[in-house]
C-alpha cells in the first residue's frame, strides 16, 4: 500500500462511460480548475498527459487523472459540434476541492441549473 493514494487529488470533471468504453463530461465541480477551462459536458476524453485513454475505461483514465494536490495534469478532449470534430485541451491543477463527492455543488448544463 502506498501511502500517497490517500492524497489523491482530482481535477473536478465527472465523467461517465459510454457502452465502448470511451468517457463523456457529465458534470463538472463548482469551483474546480476545470470549471472556467472551456470543457463543457457532452466532450469526449481522448488523452491524459499525453496517454491515449480513449475507449480504455473509467478506471484507466482516473489514474492518471488522479494525482498529487497541486500538480497539474494535461487532458484531451474532442467535442462534436454540427458533424466536426474540435479538438479541446486544458492543462488543470488538482486539487482536494475537486475530489469532493459528485452529488455536491455540481454544475452541469442539463436541466437549466
């Protein structure tokens, strides 16, 4: 056991898993880093810190999501709109904050919240 995953940090994206395995923005965590850094829900996770994550599952893209308070992690996203592929990419700082539990102070654009 190591004792530094008990520290783990994450960015404020809350993600969930399509039937091939390739992860969507659900939510994303008032305040966090990822909240004023132009991913909206709906973007689709391709890398992370350069480590292509596409259609290789939740648990795989939040290891290397997850990190040390205060590092910054790199992540790649596409998001369609109108039939094109956009690329989006945003280099985010982890933070405690972020990790909190998903059913807390989660803005999302369903709904009209």
């Amino acid at each position: 056991d190591d004792p530094e995953d008990e520290h783990l940090c994450g960015v404020g994206i809350v993600l969930y898993k399509a039937p091939d395995d390739s992860l969507f923005v659900k939510a994303l965590v008032e305040g966090s880093s990822a909240c004023n850094c132009g991913i909206v829900p709906g973007d689709c996770l391709m890398e992370v810190n350069g480590k292509n994550v596409y259609c290789k599952g939740i648990q795989n893209a939040t290891k290397y999501i997850l990190g040390k308070e205060g590092t910054v992690v790199t992540l790649k996203f596409i998001r369609v709109d109108r039939g094109k592929r956009i690329p989006v990419s945003a280099s985010l700082v982890r933070e405690m904050k972020a990790t909190a539990s998903p059913e807390f102070n989660i803005k999302s654009n369903e709904g009209g919240q």
